[in-house]
C-alpha cells in the first residue's frame, strides 16, 4: 500500500511563517498559557462591546457594524498576527478617517456602508500587496515624532466630533475648529439632562479606571446608563439612544456602489492602509519590546489586510491594532494570539442574544467612552522631552497636529512626514566637515573645533567628514574642504580626507572626490583618503580612484598617512 509522504520540512516553516498560528499553536503550553488567555479575551471582549459601537457611530455607522468589524478582526488576527499582545478592531483614528471623506459625499445608507466596507477591502489589498513586496520598512519614514503629533491631532479631531452628542445638540460635518464652533454657537440648546448623563458617564469612567483598573469600567458604566434608560423618562426628556440593531452574524458580501464614487474610495483606503498599519506596527513593537518578544513587520502587513479584507467582507469598515485595547489585553495577562479568538466568539455570542439590551445606550455615554479613550491619545511629557531636546522634531509633532485639525487625519500624517523628511534632507545636506588635530601624547586625531589645543601640522590638513556624502550634500562638503585647504596659511601641501564615518558614497560623491585629486594637483598637493569601509574602498577602486587610497586592502589611519 502506498503512503503519503510527509511535507518537506521547509514547507510547514514557510507556511507557519505565512499563518503563524501553525507555529505558535504546537507549542501551546495549556497549563500556563490558557487561564491568563482566557482572561484576557473576556476582559477585551467586555472592553470592546462599547467601545466598538461608539467608533461605529463615529464612522458613521450604526452600532453593529463596529460589532462585525471588530468580531472578525480579532478572530482573522488570531490566526495572521505576530503579535502575543496586540489587540485588533475599530480605532477611533481610522472611524474618524472614514467618515471625514464618505461624509462629504452624497451617498444613501445603504451606499455609505457599501462605501465603508469597499474602503475595508482595499486597505487590505494595499497591505497584501505591500507585503508581497516586502515594505514593511515604509513605516521607518513616519516617526515616532510625527506619530506623537498626529495622537495629540487625532485626540482633539475625535473630541470635536463627540461635543454635539455630549450636549444633546446637532453635530455638523467638517474640521476640529467648525466642530468647535458649531457647539460654542448652539450652546444655548444644549439638553442638561443628555450633558449631566455625559458628564456623570467620564466622572465613572476616569474612577473605574484610577481606582479600580481591573474591572471593565467601560462595560460597567455603559450597562449602568442602559438600566437608567429603561428605569427613567429620560429619553422623553431628550436624551437619545442608539436604537435597535439587528441581533445575528453578519452576512457576507459587500452591496453595489455607484462608480462614480470609486476614486474617493482608493484615496481613502490608501490613507486608511497606511495609517493602520503605521498605528498597528507602533502598537505591535511597543509591547514586543516589552517583553521582549519578535515581531515580523512584512507578516504584519499580510496579516493587517486579511483582517481588513475579512471586515470589509463581514459588513465592517477599517480596522487596526488599537493600544487601548491591547493595554487591556496586555493588563488582562494575554500569553499569545488565543486571547484574541476567545474575545471574538464572545463577541459574536453578543451579537447572537444579547444586542437587544444595548437598544437603549443613550449617544452621551458613547460620547463619553470615546472621550475618555481617547484622551490617553496627547502624551504631554513626549511632547515636552521633544521640545527639550529638538525643536525641529517638536514642530514636525505640532505641524502634524496642526494638519489634522485643520484638513484631517490622512491630510496631517502626510504634512508631518513631509516635514520630517525634509528636516532629514536638510540636515543631510549640511554634513560636518571638521579639521583633525593631534590629541596630545597619543597617536589619536580629534576635532579641533571642539578642542582647539589639539595639535595640528603645519602644510598638512587633516579632515573628517561625518556622514554619509551624496547628491544632495557632495556640493556642500567640497566648499567646506576647498575652504579649508586653498585659502590655508602657510599653503596646504598634504591633504588628508578622513572617511572613517562614511558609510556610503554615490555617483555626486565619487565625481567630487575626483575633483579634489584633481585641484590638490594644481596646487602641487598631495591627496589621500584614510579610513574608508570596505565598501568605500571598492567603490573607490571601481572607478578608478584607487590610488588615492593609503591602503587599497585595508582601512588606515591618519596616524598611517603621517607615517609614510
């Protein structure tokens, strides 16, 4: 009888690298691992029935639907992510994103949610993609400066949108200012029975959260404000409720969209995958670190456009890592991906039985959820240790700030990592050149900028250049270095370049060392370079500068240079 043959051992490491749960799953300790999973997939579950309704709401969705997108994500995670503790759903960043462009377009309810779960599909086609490409580094060009900025942005951008449900008065679309505005203008409307119900909802909030962190404040409080509702008039005294909302999974597939909206949604959902993944892989390496545990940033990328294909699918909308979710995880003792698939089946054990009790969740405690969510968002001591340590970075933070409130959250993330990368080119295009000196008693050369008794050599000029030197600063370096040896007293007659902290030089830098070889000989000077890396060295030699090395084979030293 003929067998199967077992699958070659590099196939189950490559697709337990593509579906990690494959890896992480043989090696499962039961004993220790599943109580504190179990935990704290009850814990996230609980944390993640209001909140996820009020980021439905503010996508401008009804509450189910942050309900689906949630549920699926967490479940899809399980078995794509790479994270032990990240916790996936709704964020409040990517609801805002969401509605700030499909509420300007004049779509009917059904169009919005097609929109909102076309908008899912396409992020998560973009990180696929993304992943197959291997781009994972593409989030090492949006700092952690700019991130802090755009948290600050995004926390008052989501504040301003919540104001009018705290005060029972009619919101209006559009920035953080006209938000404001709008509820400085209506203030004389506001309802005092929906602004003390919201104003009692963040006092109990804050309170779970300082003095008793391990209960589900937000669960607590949202099923104490429920019980109000049925056992007051409240609601004949203005205070609205989400209303009902169908009990029941949800049913798979996406409706028709007209294709005239279809280039408002690929914007959308590359703003939306970018800002995902760049919030997920922050959240995902914060939490690795503190464990000390992998995360592998292009997995990361697959596993955030499953989750985002999967809630686009399921009636959901963008989805990403959330940090105040996975701070719960986290606090909760999660050991592995398992606390996220135990979170999704209680949600979806929710959406079975028990949707009928949330009908009656007045908007200002949802408000206020968000609220108190969301403030954790402006991290004022990194804002005040940028501001100490680089004002550059600090007004790249506050430029981004400044572009969510004013244009949006995709609009704000671009401007600061424009700004960033420009702050980047410029200091790159000023490299330091500096003028070496003896450091006295040793065989060691140093700055004379910094220590103007170190001791130099008369007709000799030894200079360092630090950083790398290419196109954009090749001009730059050379002026530095001509100024320094041509206008010499008494002239230069030895010109050392000290490479030792170049990395790299391109085809601007290897065309402007020629230059210099070429002027040390019309100044009857002697030209050599010390210092170099090894691949400094080949480049060097395959383009026929060579010979302006000290050693073609290994790295010298200025104190090699002196001797010969």
């Amino acid at each position: 009888m003929s067998q199967t043959a077992p699958a070659p051992a590099h196939t189950h490491r490559s697709l337990s690298s593509f579906i990690p749960i494959l890896g992480w799953i043989r090696t499962y300790d039961r004993g220790a691992w599943l109580r504190p999973d179990l935990l704290a997939g009850v814990t996230v579950a609980a944390f993640s029935v209001p909140e996820s309704m009020a980021y439905a709401g503010l996508a401008g969705l009804t509450p189910e639907h942050g309900l689906y997108a949630s549920m699926i994500a967490l479940l899809v995670y399980t078995f794509f992510g790479t994270s032990r503790q990240m916790s996936v759903g709704t964020t409040s960043a990517l609801a805002i994103m969401v509605a700030g462009t499909l509420g300007a377009l004049a779509l009917d309810p059904d169009e919005y949610l097609a929109a909102a779960q076309l908008t899912a599909v396409v992020a998560g086609g973009f990180a696929i993609l993304a992943g197959l490409f291997k781009l994972g580094f593409i989030v090492n060009f949006i700092s952690e400066t700019v991130l802090k900025g755009f948290s600050a942005g995004a926390a008052l951008y989501i504040a301003s949108s919540q104001l009018s449900k705290l005060f029972g008065i009619e919101g209006v679309q559009g920035n953080f200012f006209e938000r404001v505005w709008n509820v400085i203008k209506h203030i004389g409307e506001t309802n005092s029975w929906t602004l003390g119900l919201g104003i009692a909802s963040i006092v109990l909030l804050i309170a779970f959260e300082r003095f008793l962190p391990a209960l589900p404040g937000s669960l607590i409080v949202v099923l104490a404000s429920i019980g109000l509702m049925y056992l007051s008039d409240l609601q004949d005294k203005g205070v609205t409720v989400a209303g009902d909302f169908p009990s029941g999974l949800p049913s798979l597939g996406i409706s028709h969209l007209p294709a005239g909206h279809y280039s408002d949604i690929i914007g959308l959902a590359f703003g939306c995958f970018l800002l995902s993944y760049v919030e997920g892989i922050g959240v995902a390496k914060t939490f690795a670190a503190r464990h000390r545990q992998p995360v592998d940033a292009n997995q990361e990328l697959y596993a955030n456009g499953a989750i985002n294909v999967a809630s686009g699918i399921a009636q959901g909308f963008p989805v990403g890592g959330s940090m105040s979710r996975s701070a719960v995880n986290d606090a909760g003792g999660a050991k592995t991906p398992l606390a996220g698939g135990i979170a999704a089946i209680l949600l979806g054990l929710v959406l079975l039985f028990l949707t009928g009790i949330f009908a009656k969740l007045p908007e200002a405690t949802l408000a206020a959820v968000v609220l108190v969510a969301v403030r954790g968002l402006i991290d004022i001591p990194a804002l005040k240790r940028i501001y100490r340590l680089n004002r550059g970075e600090f007004a790249a933070a506050m430029l981004t700030a400044a572009g969510v409130l004013t244009f949006g959250m995709l609009e704000g993330i671009v401007i600061g990592a424009g700004f960033s990368l420009l702050l980047l080119a410029y200091r790159g295009s000023k490299p330091r050149v500096d003028t070496l000196g003896q450091i006295p008693g040793t065989a060691d050369f140093a700055s004379t900028a910094r220590h103007p008794d170190y001791e130099t050599i008369p007709g000799t000029l030894i200079v360092r250049v630090d950083g790398g030197i290419f196109y954009a600063n090749a001009d730059a370096v050379k002026e530095q270095v001509d100024t320094l040896a041509w206008n010499a007293d008494p002239p230069v007659t030895r010109l050392i370049l000290d490479l030792d902290n170049v990395p790299s030089l391109d085809l601007s830098a290897m065309d402007m060392i020629g230059e210099l070889r070429d002027e040390a000989a019309e100044h009857d000077s002697t030209f050599v370079i010390v210092g170099a890396t090894a691949p400094v060295r080949e480049l060097l030699r395959n383009d026929g500068l060579g010979a302006l090395l000290l050693d073609e084979q290994e790295a010298s030293s200025v104190a090699d240079a002196l001797e010969r």
